[in-house]
C-alpha cells in the first residue's frame, strides 16, 4: 500500500484575495516548481486541492450557492461559480505541467453528490487508477450537486478529507494545508505549535473569520475539518507559502507551522 501525502493550495496563498479575479502567479509557479522537485526526491504519491480565493467565493456568496436553489437567479449563480472554478484551475494546471508534473484535473462535481449537503455517494475509481499509474490529481473546493436542496458547495478541505477516508488502496500519510500565514495564529502573531482536540476549545477563539468572500468558514473551518482527519489518524500541517516550505513538508524536513493531530 503507497502512501498519499494530500496537498492544499489555499485560496489567500494562489489568489490575490482583496483583488477579484486575481491569481498570485509569483505563488503558483513557485508551488508548481516545488511540487516537481518533491517529487523526484520521494516515494510518496501526491494528491492536490486548491482553494478559490477571489474567484469562486465572490459570485458564491454573492447568489447564497451553498444554499442550493433558492431562488430565480440561483441557476445562473451557480453557473457562475462553476465558470470561475475552471477559470482559476486552468491556471493551477497550466503552471503544475509546465514544471513537468503530470496533474490531472478531477471535478468534484463529477464525482461526489449530498443530500441536505451531507455526502452521500462518490464514484473515486478514475483518481485511483490516475494514482496508480503515477499521476497527480488535482480537486478544488467545488460545487456539489445535492439531491434535496439542488446544489452545495464544498470545500477544498471538506473533498479531501473525503479523499483521504475513501481512496481505497492508499494510506494517506499526511494532509499539508499551504496558506499566508505559518500555521495557525495566536493573538500575539505567534505559530500554535499544535492543536488537538483537547486544547480546540482554548484556541477556537483565537481563529478569527476572514473578512474576505470565503464562504467555506476560513481558518475554524480549515482545522474543524482537520481535527475530523486527526481523530482517524490522520495527521494536518498547516504552513505558509514561504519557499522551500511546500517542498521541505513533502519530504519530511522540520517545517515552521501548525501541526493538528489526534
């Protein structure tokens, strides 16, 4: 059984997230670039998500999307959000293969549905055989088809906590989330070393929303869904974009950043 090691690239990390529209393409390449050199140093299969950042979010919080169809004008919003999902992907994809990494898109979308916005069915065969035969998947935070409500959204996190318990066939050794900051904050700008589920509820506080369009809950949401990974053995690291993070996390070297774990 090979191991997957599941990459987030977060939306304020890829994204300009106070300009709409806006890829940071300084951020991109050089994950793009740290991604192919990790990958020729270790064994470990990669799986990657990114988040939407000042695309998606915008016109998702804008026609309440998550809450599925809702009105007159949630059909053409959600139109929208499927539109600036592709938009900024492409881009992901562009700078992953220009560096030689063989990425391959899977869309959410295709794969998951819910039900009241809880998973109920998933069709995960094509990632796994892209696995097995060297490829590296790439998912977002997407919207997700519902069989009451229409339609949801999910995030990038949320699908690859889905990922991790259900990719049959790989043990998945480690989450890495990529964002601005190294790991999680306290209210000195100091890095949690780490969170479990017995001290949450002293840092819980501490995790303040983005004033930002994110729809998906920002930094609480980002280690609730980590700690739901860490129950299950499956261990999160939170870092920054900073050079030589991405890479030294991949390949196991000592990492500034927040470690969430069981």
């Amino acid at each position: 059984m090979k191991n997957l090691i599941l990459i987030k690239f977060g939306g304020s990390a890829i994204t300009e997230k106070n300009k709409r529209k806006t890829p940071n393409y300084k951020v991109i390449n050089q994950l793009a670039r740290e991604i192919a050199e990790a990958r020729k140093k270790t064994k470990d299969l990669l799986l990657i998500g990114h988040g939407q950042g000042s695309f998606a979010h915008v016109p998702a919080k804008k026609f309440k999307t998550k809450e599925g169809n809702i009105n007159l004008k949630s059909a053409i919003g959600i139109a929208q959000v499927r539109l600036e999902c592709i938009e900024l992907n492409a881009i992901i994809l562009d700078a992953l293969i220009k560096n030689q990494v063989p990425a391959v898109t899977f869309e959410p979308h295709a794969f998951l549905t819910t039900n009241y916005q809880l998973p109920t069915t998933h069709y995960l065969d094509p990632i796994i055989i892209a696995l097995q035969n060297n490829l590296v998947p790439v998912i977002y935070g997407d919207t997700i088809m519902d069989k009451k409500i229409g339609w949801t959204i999910y995030s990038g996190e949320q699908i690859l906590n889905i990922l991790a318990l259900n990719l049959s066939g790989f043990k998945p050794k480690l989450i890495i989330e990529v964002g601005q900051t190294e790991g999680v904050l306290d209210t000195n700008s100091k890095t949690i070393p780490k969170i479990t589920p017995g001290n949450f509820k002293s840092i819980e506080k501490m995790l303040s929303e983005t004033t930002t369009a994110d729809v998906t809950g920002g930094m609480k949401h980002k280690v609730q869904e980590a700690l739901t990974l860490a129950q299950k053995g499956i261990p999160t690291l939170l870092i920054s974009s900073k050079p030589g993070n991405p890479k030294n996390a991949i390949l196991g070297k000592k990492t500034q950043g927040t470690w969430i774990i069981k």
